[in-house]
C-alpha cells in the first residue's frame, strides 16, 4: 500500500484542515495533525529533526498514514519513520 493509494499526498498544512471524525460514546478520535504534533515535538527533545514528511488520510478521513525522513547529529546518517492512525 503506498500513500498515493490514498488519493494523493498531503503536506503538514493541508493534514492540518482534515476534519477530526465526531465522537461517539465509546470513541473519542483524535486529530491527525495533533498526533504529528506530538511526534514531532518529541523528536525534537532528542535533536532529530524533519527533513521531508508527506501523508495521506483514507477516503473517510479515519486512518491516516505518513512517512518522515529525519536528520540527526550523526554525519552521513538519516533515517525514515512510518507512520499509521487508525
């Protein structure tokens, strides 16, 4: 499965605009753009930055997939997470 099986990429800014799914007595769903957020911000604390990122949500706005290319104090090293909310 790749991200543009999604129907396309999306940059941080347009993840930002997906409508969060309404809550329901048993599911409280949280915006995609907030668990990026934290992701971010925690990898921040250790000095891993974000070099490139793209995501792609599902047609019904529910799951959300992305990957980043991260940068460290290493020389000549990167590394690449993946990302998935279901």
């Amino acid at each position: 499965m790749t991200l543009s099986s999604y129907g396309g990429k999306l940059t941080r800014e347009q993840l930002s605009r997906v409508p969060t799914p309404s809550a329901t007595a048993t599911h409280k769903p949280i915006p995609h753009i907030e668990v990026v957020e934290k992701l971010v911000e925690a990898l921040g604390f250790r000095q891993i930055g974000v070099v490139r990122e793209e995501y792609a949500i599902s047609a019904d706005g529910m799951k959300m997939f992305g990957v980043m290319d991260l940068t460290t104090g290493f020389e000549g090293c990167r590394f690449a997470i993946g990302l998935q909310q279901p």
